[in-house]
C-alpha cells in the first residue's frame, strides 16, 4: 500500500520505519522542517523501561490542593476556557485509583519491554549514532517514606520482568560518584541497571537518513496538514502545504496537535497537552564532563530528570495543564539550573542562552496508555497518546501499529491500546 504517516516526530518517524520495512509505500509528513523538531526535540533523552508507572495514581486525591496552590508543586493545572481539559482531567480522576494504576503499569510495562528489544534490533542492524548509551538509572529519594513505598512497586513489578534494587544512599553514590557532591540529603534510591538513553531527535533525523536511501520513501516537511478529502466514511487525502497526498492508509501520530486534526474528521481524541521544559547543559570543559552523572538521575520529591547525552547533560522537568500556551518562563528554567547546582554543582552553567531552553506538549491519555491501531475513520490508523513515554515506547509502538496494519498477530497483545470512543 501507499501509506501516509502524519507527523515525523519519534512516533512517526519509528512508524514509517516499520511500515517501509513492510514493503509498503511511505509518505511521512511535518509541518516543521526537520524530523524531531517537535515534542522530541528537547525531551528528557531517557529510556525508561522500567519506570512507566502512570501519573493518574490514587496520591493524586491527597495532593490535590498542593498540585492546585503550592507555587513549588512540579504538576501545575491552571484553567482554561478549553472544555477539553475539563474532560480530560475528570477522565484522569476516574483513573486514579489503584486497581486501573495496576492494570496500567503491566500494560505498559509489556510495551516498553517490547519497545527496547524493538530498538536494540534496530541499531544492531543499522548503527545510529545518537548518543545511546545503557549505563542505567538511579531514582534518588529524600524521604524514607517514599524509598519504602518505591520498595513495595519494585516488588510489584518484579513479577513482570522488571530487575530492580532498592538501596541505600551509599550504594548510590557508588554507582553514580557525581552525587556525592550533591547537597541533597538522600535516604536512598531504586537502581535499574538495565536502562538507557539517548538523543531523541538526533536518532529521528538518522532513520529518516537511512529511510530515504529508499525509492519507497518521502519525506516532506515544512508541510502543516491543512485540509481533508473524504468519501464514503473514508480519508482518502490530506492537504499537506500546497501538495494533496493521496493514499491507501494514513497513520496520525501529529503528537499534541492530533486532536485539532482528528476534529477535521468529526473524530474525538482522549489526549491532552501535558507542557514541559528542559535544558541542555554543555560539558564544555574536564571539570564539567567529570561533575557530570553518566547514570541517568530521577530526582523525584522535584521531579527532575538528568541524562547524560556525551558532551552534554539534558535537564527536564515539570508537569503543567496549560493548554498549548508556548511560552517558557524564567521560573521554570530557573527551577532547573537550581536542580543542577543542588545535584552537580561542578557543571559550568554559563548564560541561559547557550542552556537552549525548551519546552514542548506531552500528547497523553487520561490513564497513560497509548492509543495504537484503526480509528473509527476508515483508512485512518493512530499511534498517538504515550505522554511522557514517547521515546521510551516509540519503537514497540510502531510495531505494534505496523503488525496491525499486516494484519498479524504481535508479539504481546494489543487489544489494551485499541481505540474506545
């Protein structure tokens, strides 16, 4: 078939990288210039395997008010006149209570464990260079408390192939020196050795480099898709810049502007924006590099991730519900270089500028689990809503999508991802 993947960034870009594999045509389609330059573009460059735990938990009930009113809370929810985030939120609600967290986490464990196989295949194969790299991950803790509840879900999910340690601050720091400068009192942490990272968008512009040395693939960017041809209940077309394509099958994966597009269709989408911010700090000098984590680092009580991308480290945090408002301001960036100085206070920081602040829209569902497989539009497939999980389940995801699109039985069940309206 000719089929027409929407959106090019981690998601899509990993989905015509099956489907073209398939022996099908592929036309992969961006309104930005670049593959990644979206929502991927300055993500927390972890791979977290092991730590797909949804955000909807039943902690949600007791902390509301600090969520709502506490000017330090990492989850932000400010109200819009969206009707959308109202939908949205009472449908997170639902979803937080233990029973769906459980069913949550086990679903998406099977898919993010599929997902790593899935790209270790790949880069056997094809050898991308995007500072990858498999030196694991450390989720630090302040609290005993919260060491001990994280000791009770290491246990859960031990069940489901999961090989974690709880330990003590010491054993941290021995596995990753660069805490021990830091001016956090740790009561420990969960240690996962097999975790990994790497730069997103840098691996998105490499597959599209190897994809285009084939004569079934296209990709256009700087394209917004800006209209729709249907007939019979069907797309058959999609305007993209000044260019009609014409296909068999589409698949959207537009990330956080997949909404505003399925609308075009009549079709409703269980995803909301889930704004976020990073920075990128330069290890331009020895000191630097060696004041540097070469673990990834989850600092929890902030919710701040560090991981480590060769001569860089990338810095991301926060959680808001703001709708698409793309502004980033200095209080967030702030709240960042303060983690960084707390942490790792050997790494030069320098001006904000050469820190590349970003922010970007995690596109997730109210449970956190992605929607991958046919929509109630004929010839319309979605690969959309994995949240803060985009890289981590990208490459699962894609063929999971791509299996379906065969018509042939995957490696683990699909059936939790299929669309419900």
């Amino acid at each position: 078939m000719h089929i027409c993947v929407l959106g090019a960034g981690v998601i899509g870009v990993t989905t015509a990288w099956r489907l073209l594999q398939d022996g099908h045509q592929v036309t992969l389609v961006d309104g930005r210039a670049q593959p990644g330059d979206g929502t991927s573009l300055g993500n927390g460059a972890q791979l977290s395997y092991s730590y797909v735990a949804p955000l909807a938990d039943p902690s949600v009930w007791s902390k509301w008010a600090y969520y709502m009113f506490s000017s330090d809370s990492p989850l932000t929810i400010k109200p819009t006149l969206d009707p959308a985030q109202y939908r949205w939120l009472f449908e997170f609600l639902r979803c937080c209570n233990a029973d769906r967290v459980r069913r949550t986490t086990i679903e998406l464990l099977q898919l993010a464990f599929f997902s790593r196989d899935q790209l270790k295949q790949w880069n056997a194969q094809l050898n991308l260079q995007f500072d990858y790299q498999t030196s694991g991950k450390l989720v630090m803790y302040t609290d005993h408390a919260g060491l001990d509840s994280a000791g009770k879900q290491v246990r859960f999910q031990s069940q489901f192939g999961c090989q974690q340690e709880v330990l003590d601050a010491a054993r941290c720091i021995a596995i990753e020196p660069a805490l021990a400068k830091s001016s956090r009192d740790w009561a420990g942490g969960v240690y996962t050795p097999s975790e990994e990272a790497g730069d997103c968008p840098q691996f998105c512009r490499e597959l599209v480099a190897v994809m285009q040395a084939n004569a079934n693939f296209r990709f256009i960017g700087n394209a917004s898709a800006t209209n729709v041809r249907t007939s019979a209940g069907a797309l058959r077309a999609v305007q993209a810049g000044d260019e009609w394509i014409e296909a068999d099958s589409f698949v959207l994966c537009f990330g956080p502007e997949s909404p505003a597009f399925a609308r075009r269709l009549g079709l409703s989408l269980p995803l909301y924006p889930l704004k976020g911010y990073s920075i990128t700090v330069p290890l331009r000098d020895a000191a630097s590099r060696a004041a540097a984590p070469q673990v990834s680092i989850t600092d929890i009580s902030r919710k701040i991730v560090y991981a480590r991308l060769g001569e860089r480290l990338r810095v991301a945090g926060r959680v808001e519900l703001v709708g698409m408002d793309r502004s980033i301001p200095q209080r967030a960036i702030d709240e960042l270089k303060q983690g960084v100085h707390e942490l790792f206070p050997g790494c030069a920081l320098g001006e904000d500028a050469a820190l590349s602040p970003w922010t970007g829209f995690r596109p997730a569902t109210p449970s956190g689990v992605p929607v991958v497989g046919p929509s109630p539009v004929k010839n319309l497939y979605l690969n959309i809503g994995q949240g803060a999980l985009g890289w981590t389940l990208a490459c699962g995801s894609a063929t999971l999508l791509a299996d379906q699109v065969a018509g042939r039985k995957s490696e683990i069940d699909a059936a939790p991802f299929r669309f419900a309206a």
